[in-house]
C-alpha cells in the first residue's frame, strides 16, 4: 500500500465515516421480528411514478446490467460468481415498477414472498442497507398502485424497516444516506403508530441536513455525476408524490423545499442532457441506470412541478456545480469545469478535469468513454482514468489520482474560471492545479471557443523543463474517422463527412482504438484521435474542430 496515496485518501473523510465504518463493521443487529404496525390510511392519490425497463424475463431469469442469469436456488440471491452490483439489483424489486408490470401481478406477489422465504432477516447482500432501501420503496410503490400485499410482505417490510434504521450508511453518506432516509421516510408514511412516527422523523430529520448539502444553489448534485443526479431528483418527486398521498402528515413546509429543490434540479438536468434527450457522460455515468431525463420531466409535470428557469436559452451555465453548455446552431458543447465531488465523498469521481462532450444535432460527436462496471479490477480503472476522457494528461498522469474502484489521493481543483456567452462570441475558459504535484508542471488552462469556422480547443500548460504532454478526443462509435490531407475527418453512419479536425502542426497526431461504454456491461469500439508532444513547458496546443 502507497501511504502518501492512502494519506491523501484518507484526509479528507468526516469522523463519521472512520469511525462509522468501523462500528458498521463490528455491529451486527439482531432483527426485531415483532408484528408489524398498522397501515395509515390513505388520503390522497398515488401518481404514476417513473417506470423502469422490464428485468424479469420469465419466473426466475433476470437481466441486469446487460447480464442474464437464472435464479435457480435459494443460494442464487448470493451467488459468488455473480457481481456484487447485479445481486444489488436483483434484491431492489425494481422490476415492480415497469412498464410492464400490471401483466406480472402473480409473478411479483410470487417472487415476494420467495425473498421473503429465502432471504432470512439480517443475512446476505438483500438486507444490506442500500438494497433493503430500495427494496422498501418499491414494494411501497406496488402496493400503493393498487396492488395487494400480503399479511407475510407487510410484516417483512416492517423487519426491514427496523432492520434499516440500526444500519444507516452514514460511512459513505451521500446518496446512500439519502436513499436511506428516502425508505425511512416511505415505511413511516406507509405505516402509522408510534413506531412509524420513529422512521418517518428518523428520515426526515437526515434529509433536513442532506438535501441541502446534497443540492447545489444551482440545482446540481455535490457528487456531479449526471447519473446520480437523476437518480436523487426522482427521489425527491417520489416524496413529494408520497407525501400527497399521506396529505398532511409531512409539514407543508418540508413538501415546500423538496418542490423548490426539485424545481432547480429539473433546469440543472436538462444542462447536462443531450440534444438525443440521455445524460453527459462525467464522472460515473451510463444510461439505463436513472430514468431519462423526459420521463422524470413528465413525473414532475404530474406532480406539479415545474422549472421556472428558461430551459431553452442558448448557454447552460450551473457555476455551483461546474458544468458549462453552449448551443451554437446545431452543435451542443458540455464542458466540465467542476471540482471532481466533495472532497470527503469522491467514490463516482473520474479523473475527467476539462474534458467535455459534443452533439451535432442529435447525433454526438466526441465522448467521454461511460462507465461499464463498478467490480474492483483494471478495468474499472481504465474508465476513471484521465486518457479515457476528452481532456489532456502530462507525463502519462492522471489529472486527480484516481486508484481502486472508487478512491481518490491528490485531486485537482478549478481556478481561472471564465465565460463569456454573446451571439457575437462564446468562450469559456477554466483551468485546474492537478499536475502541480509532478516536478516543474504548473495549471492546465482549457479554452473553448466557438469560430464561424466552428470550435477552437486551446490548451495551455505551464510550467518548465521537457514533459509529454497528450490530449485525448474520443469519437462516438457510430462515427468514422479518417486521415485527410487537411487533419481528421469525420463520416456519419450514411458516410457524410460531418466535420474535420486539425490538430497543431507541432503535435503529432495518431488515430487508436478504443471502447465506449454507455451502458453497465457493454463495451463498443470505438475511435480516438491522441495529440501527443514532447517539449519544453509552456505549451500550446491548439485544436481546431471544422463545422462542414
């Protein structure tokens, strides 16, 4: 173990999550099998949430992550040679809530009661905290859309409940606390007595703190995954559509902030959306995952809530979480000017600094490479690392020391922040210190602007002595690149050259394969243009992007 690197890891944690990981560790809870508490009545109307793609196949076969296995035995739901993240899902249920699933009303009550029988209180990956959360909602959902629960799915759902509030994730924090209180909040709505009353200010009492530290004054979420984003935006409909039903249980004050947040929220998605309506690809990120930013768009709209930003003008720019958007004709440019999450939460992060994305029309055009897996391995840091992005790396370093699945030591920070947008000129400039820890490297300063010609890319990176630097572009897998006389060009899948690239004539140029990952479990070829030079620091480079 690198102990300057576990150093610069370990620095920036709360207390709380030292030692909260410790006592998570040691402490085991017994389950309070006791009766359930009695159902509170209903006195509003549940509204139709966000629904999933379908994962169960037929009876016990289920397809997760782009993987497809049969549940055979009862060891099936632990199954060691399966991954951790597709057993996770198995035990969300969140097969409840898909488009499908008023034609699967037997098979669900079914498969209920089969986790209930083969999953005994307090063992195994389903009563771990995030699962149980996720679980609790969605059982929830399916019993207030009409659906029946049975005396045996009642009484488990208050043994997790239980169960869950003597495990809260308040090592990690973040969005695990969040769903956490999210499921705290639904049993103790879902339920009423004294115990009940328990869980809901239990949950409540953790997102008074959470949600506003969790959503930026922008609308951002801290951890700037687009993903993750969406993830905890449906979340806070999911409560304001619960607390409705539950009309006047939760203070109207309470509901008043979530619609508020979920209002910023809403505008902050749609910045880091593209044109074809899925997620920017920063930090952990894939579709699939979250539901589409339309669909949670719809959610809101039948909840009432509703964005009084202008979602349509020209420039994007959420200052507080870091993400920039221009719309110049028909090309849509993302930028990454964000610190890469909180400095005590940095699990999702990539080493991505100044990379960006780019759509011309609804076709994207240059990638950040996605996120495939979240099994520790080579792998799944290749995809963290800065060459897997459409940023710039000197002497083969990452610009914030990503390492493991889901570490970071030494990590950049964003000065020199600039945005000039104006029909006339649009230019937006940032730059970052994450080199400054090799020797005689100082700030990367990134520049876009945007030419009548098209994109200009300029890089700057001081400091002094001879260093490799390279810039990286990676090219959405529908599209072809090949060498011209003039630079690179670029064909759509109809073979119309949509734009040409041109790098310095100083920088040498180099076409390579690589992949690209927009869901968990799919890889796809790709290509990527690398810029790569050898010199005396300062440097500039300068790279042209052609409109044809």
């Amino acid at each position: 173990m690198n102990l300057i690197r576990l150093f610069h890891t370990v620095r920036y944690l709360k207390p709380v999550q030292i030692y909260g990981r410790l006592w998570f560790k040691l402490y085991k809870p017994r389950p309070n099998i006791s009766s359930a508490p009695e159902r509170r009545s209903v006195k509003g109307t549940w509204i139709n949430p966000c629904k999933k793609s379908p994962s169960l196949l037929s009876p016990y076969c289920f397809r997760f992550l782009n993987q497809e296995h049969e549940l055979n035995s009862v060891k099936g739901w632990n199954n060691p040679q399966w991954e951790k993240l597709w057993l996770y899902n198995l035990h969300y249920f969140d097969d409840l809530q898909a488009r499908d699933a008023e034609n699967k009303k037997a098979l669900h009550f079914d498969l209920i009661g089969k986790w209930i029988h083969e999953n005994s209180p307090g063992k195994g990956n389903g009563w771990e905290p995030y699962p149980t959360s996720l679980r609790i909602v969605n059982w929830i959902k399916w019993g207030l859309d009409g659906n029946c629960l049975s005396d045996e799915a009642m009484h488990s759902l208050a043994v997790q409940a239980r169960y869950l509030l003597r495990r809260l994730e308040f090592h990690l924090l973040g969005n695990h606390l969040f769903a956490n209180a999210k499921a705290l909040i639904f049993a103790g709505l879902f339920f009423c007595g004294v115990e009940a009353e328990k869980w809901l200010n239990k949950g409540l009492q953790i997102l008074a703190k959470e949600v506003p530290e969790q959503v930026l004054a922008d609308g951002g979420h801290f951890e700037r995954s687009p993903m993750y984003h969406a993830i905890v935006l449906e979340d806070l409909l999911d409560l304001i559509n619960i607390s409705q039903v539950y009309d006047g249980v939760v203070l109207a004050e309470i509901q008043a902030k979530w619609r508020y947040k979920t209002s910023k929220m809403l505008f902050a998605l749609s910045k880091q959306s593209h044109p074809d309506g899925e997620i920017a690809f920063f930090n952990d990120a894939a579709t699939c995952i979250a539901a589409k930013p339309d669909e949670i768009q719809g959610y809101a709209g039948r909840l009432g809530v509703s964005t009084d930003e202008e979602t349509d003008k020209r420039a994007g720019c959420l200052p507080n979480t870091g993400y920039y958007s221009v719309k110049r004709d028909d090309w849509f440019l993302i930028i990454d000017a964000a610190p890469i999450g909180p400095d005590y939460l940095p699990g999702h992060a990539h080493a991505d600094t100044l990379s960006f994305e780019l759509s011309v029309g609804k076709q994207r055009v240059l990638v950040n490479s996605g996120t495939s897996c979240y099994e520790v391995g080579q792998e799944r840091l290749r995809q963290r690392q800065t060459p897997a992005h459409n940023t710039l790396s000197v002497d083969e370093r990452d610009s914030s020391e990503v390492w493991s699945g889901f570490r970071v030591a030494r990590r950049t920070r964003i000065v020199n922040q600039e945005i000039k947008i104006s029909h006339e000129k649009d230019v937006i400039s940032a730059a970052h210190n994450g080199f400054e820890r090799l020797k005689s490297v100082g700030l990367h300063q990134r520049t876009w602007e945007f030419t009548d010609e098209g994109l200009v890319i300029s890089d700057n990176v001081e400091g002094s002595g001879t260093h490799c630097v390279r810039v990286f572009f990676h090219f959405h897998p529908s599209l072809h690149v090949r060498t011209g006389v003039d630079g690179w060009h670029i064909y759509d899948v109809s073979e119309k050259l949509i734009a040409k690239m041109a790098l310095d004539r100083t920088v040498d140029g180099f076409l390579q394969d690589s992949t690209y990952h927009p869901e968990f479990g799919i890889s796809i070829s790709n290509q990527v243009v690398l810029g790569k030079v050898v010199g005396e620091l300062p440097l500039n480079i300068s790279t042209k992007l052609i409109f044809v």
